[in-house]
C-alpha cells in the first residue's frame, strides 16, 4: 500500500508540474500574440516639382468663304506663314505637323431655314508642335499674336486647341519617391511609439499609393506636381 500511494504521489506530481508547465507556455503565447496584436498605421508623404518633358501645342485657325477651292488656297497660304514662323523662331520643321481641314457648308446645314448665312463655307485648320523643347516653344507662344495681325483669325477656347503638357519620367523617380514616402512614414511611426512608450517593431504590412500627376497651378502647367501616400503598418510592443 505505502508503494501505491507513492506511486500516486509522484503521478500526481508530474501531471501538476505538466499542467503549470502547459499553462506558462499558452500564457507566453498569448501575450506574445497580444503583443504582436498591436500596431499602429501611419501614412508618409512625398511631393516633388518637375518640368515637363513634353509640349503638345495646337495652333488652330478658321477661315470663311463662298468659293472652296478659293478657300482651300487661303487655309494652305495660311499654313504656309504659321510653319515658316514657328521655323523662323527657332522650332525644329521636324516638330510641326498638320492635318487635312475641316470643311462646313452652312447651305447643307440650314435645314430649310430662310436665313442665308453671309459665308457658305467655314474651314478649321491645326497646325500642331510636339516638342521636348520647352521653353523655347513658349516663349513662341507669346509671339503667335505677330501673325494675327496679319488677318489670321485663331481660336483657342475649345478642347482641341488646348496645350498639353506631358511628364514621362515617372519610373525614373518612383524609387527615389517611395523611399521618401517610406522613410517618412517610419518618422510618424517611431515618434507615435515614443509617444506611447512603445517599440515600434517590424512591418505588418504596407501598401503604396497611386502617384498623382498634376499642374502645379492653372498658371504654370508646364510644372508638374507628383505626388505619392504609402500607408505602412508596423507592429508594436512595450
């Protein structure tokens, strides 16, 4: 009987220290996991300024008349002056395109209408630089008024005559900018966990916004605005 019952008492004993070490472990295990729980997600910023890389400037004008193949002539010599302007001002001929014109018979368009129209046809014609010459080519935009006086009548107000402007570097400088955004981040992350009393810990997870593309303001749109947000999560602990 004394045997059995130290038998007992052992086994008793091992499934105690058992028991207390299982409780140790998962109390270990779910602090570490409360711990790991916390974290804290901070957004960094990078914003940079670039010159544009390319100039898409529309030179539209319009013309009128009765007689088309007199009208024709007048689109051509007209034409004809805007290319050996932008050329004479220092635009590469190599930079300058145009289109057929666009014709309209107001006769056709009239639908019965008893009010003739002073000029049966109408004719729209662009002359287009695609440059990566900059500043030279605006500062020919300034000029374009010289040929105005000259009888040719532009227009500037509608969609296609707008100037575009074009940035085509974003892959050269996405690195350099999702460091800084990174970087940043990490600032806001480590002043929080200082702030708390906290560590910050490794990264739970991140992710990276959509660069933006703008005019830096209506009045410069040959400056470009890029812009990028990265949202990181970072884990964090006493």
């Amino acid at each position: 009987m004394p045997e059995k019952k130290q038998n007992s008492l052992i086994l008793g004993l091992f499934i105690f220290l058992g028991l207390s070490s299982l409780g140790y472990l998962l109390g270990s295990s779910a602090i570490k996991f409360k711990e790991y729980e916390r974290t804290v997600t901070v957004k960094g910023l990078s914003e940079k300024e670039f010159g544009a890389d390319i100039v898409i400037w529309p030179i539209q004008f319009t013309t009128a008349g009765n007689n088309l193949e007199e009208l024709y002539e007048v689109v051509d010599g007209n034409t004809t002056k805007i290319i050996d302007f932008l050329v004479a001002s220092g635009i590469d001929q190599n930079e300058i395109s145009f289109a057929t014109p666009s014709i309209t018979d107001k006769s056709a368009q009239q639908y019965g209408s008893q009010n003739k129209a002073e000029f049966r046809y109408t004719a729209a014609q662009t002359v287009t630089v695609y440059s990566k010459n900059i500043e030279p080519v605006r500062d020919v935009m300034g000029k374009l008024s010289v040929l105005g006086k000259q009888g040719i009548v532009f227009t500037g107000r509608n969609y296609q005559s707008q100037t575009e402007y074009l940035f085509v570097r974003l892959n050269e400088i996405k690195p350099e900018m999702i460091e800084e955004a990174t970087r940043k981040a990490r600032q806001v992350a480590e002043k929080f966990a200082s702030d708390s009393k906290s560590t910050l810990g490794k990264i739970r997870k991140a992710r990276q916004g959509q660069f933006s593309i703008k005019a830096r303001d209506k009045n410069n749109p040959h400056i470009k605005k890029v812009r990028v947000v990265s949202t990181v999560e970072y884990y964090l602990s006493d």
